[in-house]
C-alpha cells in the first residue's frame, strides 16, 4: 500500500473471526487459536497507530457467543482478562485510549475492573481510540437506544417528531465515536452477525479469507487499499 496515496479510514471496525479454523486446521486445540488470535490484536493495534488511523473497534465477544460451550467461553474471558492485565502499560506507551462497549452486568466482577482499570488509565490518551465489543450485540444497542428515547417521550422530556437519526444515535452505546467507514470480517465469511448494524449504514465491507490469528498488518494494508478502490457515494449517483 503506498501510504502516501490512500485514504485512511478514519474508524475501522474488524470482525475477528476463525480462530477455532485455524486451530483445528492445525490439530491444536480451539484455546490455542483464541491465544493466537491475541497476537493479531497487538498486531493490528500497533499497525493501526503506526498508519495512523483515529478509531479501531474489535468485535470480541457477542451477544450470541454465550451459547458457546462452557469452557471455550471460559477460555475467552481468561484471554481478555490476561490481554488487559498485560497490555496496558503498553497501550499507554503507545498512547492507544482504550474503551469498551456492550452489557457488562453479564461479566465477572474482576473483569469488569479490569475494564474501567484499563479505561481509567488510558483516558488522556489521544493517537488510537481503541474499543473492544464485549458481551455486545446490534440488536440489542438499538432496542436499548429505543426504550430510553421512549422513556424520554413519556417523560415529557422530548416530543416524538425531535427524534431523529442524530438523537438516535446518540443514545447507542458507541456515540462519541464515527460511524465505521471499514468494516473488516476474517476467514471468509460475509456477514455481519449482529455488529454495528445501525452504524454500518454506510460503511464498506471487505471480506478476507484470512483467518484471524493470521491477520496482519500487510493483511490490514490489503483491505485499506480494497477500501481506497471503492467510490463511496453515500446515497448519490457519483456523477457530476
């Protein structure tokens, strides 16, 4: 990719999928693969401040992923808990803000300091806004910006006509950041399953065959140039 030419995204979104693939593929166990999958975090972390992009959002843990077995969940809280315990001095060093969204009345109690540890520290940091999706499902963002935009309204605090897409969206769990002009999805599935589906109204999608663990900074470099190809016309022609 010649940097100098393309157009930064200014928010990428990634869906991080394949990680069990990868494993299996490799005889290993489904741990090893989300262990793996880690690594390609810190990669794209540190390439994304290194290019310069404002705004990364990984999409980590679903609403749905509870469904999972026990212990593959397990392992998934344990690597969260680990990556935060480790990596924030680093973040830091990096001056990388860290943030995160999705329903945390669901998660452990020492993970959810963890979070606002991590948080906390990171808050004055202004290179990379860095955000996790935990526990987070678009369906349940936009029913939940619905009841309190209706709780609002019953309260006489708005009228139904001041409700618009600007009000709405402020009351998403991710207001305060861009809608994603990237969203990215790993090992070649297409589909969004249930992420940023408000915010990603307009944003373009690049599917890769890569799978997560081996998604890398020549891997994100490829879908910025894939992105830089597209003529985004936000419901226009494109013709002058």
């Amino acid at each position: 990719m010649d940097a100098a030419a393309a157009v930064l995204p200014q928010h990428i979104a990634i869906i991080m999928d394949g990680n069990g693939r990868w494993a299996k593929s490799r005889y290993l166990p489904r741990a090893l693969g989300h262990r793996e999958g880690a690594e390609a975090v810190r990669r794209t972390v540190t390439a994304c401040g290194e290019l310069g992009v404002p705004y990364l959002t990984l999409f980590a843990f679903s609403s749905e992923n509870w469904k999972r077995p026990a212990d593959e969940v397990d392992d998934l809280m344990w690597l969260l808990r680990s990556y935060l315990q480790r990596e924030v001095n680093e973040l830091n060093r990096q001056r990388v803000r860290i943030g995160f969204i999705g329903e945390r009345s669901a998660l452990a109690p020492d993970l959810v300091s963890l979070i606002e540890n991590a948080e906390m520290q990171t808050r004055q940091n202004d290179r990379l806004i860095f955000t996790i999706a935990v526990n987070y499902g678009g369906q349940h963002d936009i029913v939940a910006a619905a009841q309190r935009l209706a709780r609002e309204v019953a309260a006489g605090h708005m009228q139904p006509d001041q409700i618009t897409p600007e009000s709405f969206a402020a009351h998403l769990m991710t207001t305060g950041l861009p809608d994603p002009d990237l969203i990215i999805r790993t090992s070649g599935e297409q589909r969004l399953s249930n992420f940023m589906l408000w915010q990603a109204a307009y944003s373009e999608l690049i599917f890769l065959d890569t799978l997560w663990p081996d998604f890398s900074r020549q891997s994100l470099e490829q879908a910025i140039e894939l992105f830089n190809r597209r003529e985004r016309r936000f419901g226009a022609t494109g013709e002058s």
